[in-house]
C-alpha cells in the first residue's frame, strides 16, 4: 500500500474526528504516502501535519462545479492503491468511483456506494457508538487496523503564539455553535461565569464570527456585576479586568491549531457539542462538553482523559429534536438548554482542583 487518499468534505469537526483514521492508517502503513481532500476553509488543521502527503482543497463556495473537476483530475492522476470515502453525499461518491483506486471504500449511505469496491453500513443512532469507531469500521476490509484516537499537530508558531497567555491558570469557553439549538445560551453563561469560583483568566474562544458573541458575554457579565470596574476604565470591550474576574476574549484572534494549542494546558475548557469539544479530544485536553438538543449517544461525545458531559437532568419528551441540532427550538421553549444548572458546569471544577 502506497498511496492512500482519505476523502471528508463535511464542517470541521467531522475533519478533526477523521484525523483518526489518519493516525490509524499511519501506523499500519508508515511508508505510505496518505493524502486529503477537505473542503476550503478546513486546510488549516493540517499545517505541517507530519504524516500528510498532499492536501486537497475543494472550493465549494466559488465556481464549485469546475473546482469539483480540478480535483477529480488530481485524484485521477495519482492512482491510488486505496480511497477511503468517508462522506456520504454523491459528489465525492462520483469522484470515489471515477477515482481509478484499486480499492474504493465508503459507506452504504452515499448514493454511489453500490459501485465503490466495498461498502461498510452506516448506522447514527442512540446506541453509542462513538464516530470514530463508526469510521474505523471503513478499515475492516483490509485488515485489523489498531484503533487511534483524533490528533492535532500544532506548529512551533502555533505554541508561541498562546504562550502569552499561559502564564498563570486559566480555563477557555468557547460559546458559539453554528447551530442554535446546540448553543448554550448567552444568559446562561453569565450566570455560570458570574457563578464560577476560579480565580485564573477565562479566554472565550471562536472564530472571526463568534466576537460579537464573546463582546456581548463580556458586557453582560459587567453590567450585573456590582464589583466590576466603572466601564469607563476599561481599555477596550473584548477585556474585562475587576477584582474578582479575568475575562479576554480571543475570538477571530487565534488559528484552529493555536486555539487547540491553548486547549491543551487549560484547566478545563467549556465547549458545546461542535468543532472546539473535538479539538479538545484530538489533544487530549481537560474538557467540559455540554449538551443542548443534542445528545452524546450520538457518537460525537468527547474523548479526552479528563472528559464530563453536561446535560439537563429533566426528562423532556422533545429531547433530542435531532441529528445536527436546529436553528431554534421547534417548541419554543428551549428547556434542554434553560435546564442546566451551574453547579452541573462548576462540580467537573471541583474534580480536577483535585488533581
């Protein structure tokens, strides 16, 4: 086996998740040369990946048909000895069968399955079966491959970047989702936040996108705090400094793998079901996963070493209301969210002042 191609064109966390399958494979054939293809916006995670052949970027946003043949022309050229498809719609299926591989394998769910080489069951239910299991299953035909677990590879860049801010303890929230139903409430961050006894920085983490959210946290935090300092002494409104709270917010500010980077030595770090609970998982950092509409017996829970999982301990009929969450609450209420208490987000605190 020398060359491999791995195919997962779905949003970043998916991507992250699939880094499994690249150690794995790695470690069965370490003279091989193993390529990706992602779609852009996702080609970060991989700077200076160690083990990465060629990364393939699929530019889905501009001119999507004509970037779709450029990259199917690459794939051709290689001749791959084998393709691991580990999407399920018809795009990269058509590329999974036109691809010119030896050996093509994906799963049943994509249209095109039925003419790939070999075709593993696809199966997202409530039974637990963690995603990375469910993608190792891709492996099964060409032996028994050890299980690896997510992986990040930070630059030396990527480190010295956040050393700045790892000079004393700190914890990270990162409070966005890109779906609304996953995404702990504004409101129920400051209560935690205004509630948490840590005496360290909190650095609220996200993307360009995420800031106003950060900003407005921040702001939230230090107009119900009577202790906070007069607004009029703060420098700038991503940074709230006050006796009792340290708040930076770093969203749109960092990389992915330097936000990973800061992951890694954080106390905890507070995430919701998305992309930063598996950038946690792929540095095996402390983590806090919460769970809104969604649910870990989805397959997408954390896997760190020192991994909780917050939920609402009230049993509603609505929840989960779906795979991938939802834009809003189909009933209105958002209980499965307005039901987690603080001290549910403060006890995993406690565990590892322990440790």
């Amino acid at each position: 086996m020398q060359k491999i191609l791995l195919i997962q064109t779905a949003f970043i966390g998916d991507v992250v998740l699939a880094t499994a399958l690249l150690e794995t494979l790695h470690e069965k054939y370490p003279q091989a040369s193993i390529d990706i293809i992602v779609r852009q916006g996702n080609e970060s995670l991989f700077n200076e990946h160690p083990f990465l052949g060629e990364l393939i970027v699929w530019n889905k946003k501009e001119n999507k048909y004509l970037h779709w043949l450029q990259v199917l022309q690459k794939i051709r050229a290689k001749k791959y000895d084998l393709l691991i498809n580990l999407q399920r719609f018809a795009a990269t299926g058509l590329w999974t069968v036109l691809s010119k591989a030896t050996r093509t394998i994906g799963f049943d769910k994509n249209p095109f399955s039925f003419l790939f080489t070999h075709s593993v069951k696809h199966d997202v239910t409530e039974n637990g079966v963690h995603e990375v299991n469910r993608n190792h299953k891709l492996t099964e035909s060409i032996g028994a491959l050890k299980l690896c677990m997510p992986k990040l590879y930070p630059t030396a860049s990527d480190f010295d970047k956040v050393k700045k801010y790892q000079t004393e303890k700190y914890i990270s929230i990162a409070p966005a989702s890109v779906w609304f139903t996953k995404q702990f409430p504004i409101s129920a961050w400051v209560s935690f936040i205004q509630a948490l006894p840590f005496d360290g920085t909190i650095y609220i983490l996200g993307g360009p996108g995420d800031k106003n959210l950060g900003d407005r946290i921040i702001d939230e935090v230090s107009s119900s705090n009577s202790n906070t300092s007069n607004s009029s002494n703060i420098s700038s409104a991503s940074n709230l400094s006050s006796t009792s709270k340290k708040i930076i917010n770093l969203s749109g500010e960092l990389s992915f793998l330097a936000s990973a980077a800061l992951q890694q030595k954080a106390v905890l770090n507070y995430v919701n079901d998305s992309a930063p609970l598996h950038f946690c998982s792929a540095m095996n950092a402390p983590v806090v996963a919460i769970y809104c509409s969604t649910i870990p017996a989805f397959g997408f829970g954390p896997l760190s070493t020192h991994s909780f999982i917050v939920e609402t301990q009230e049993k509603l009929a609505c929840r989960p209301c779906g795979l991938h969450g939802k834009k809003q609450c189909p009933l209105g209420h958002f209980n499965c969210a307005k039901t987690i208490a603080n001290n549910q987000l403060i006890a995993p605190l406690l565990q590892m002042a322990q440790h």
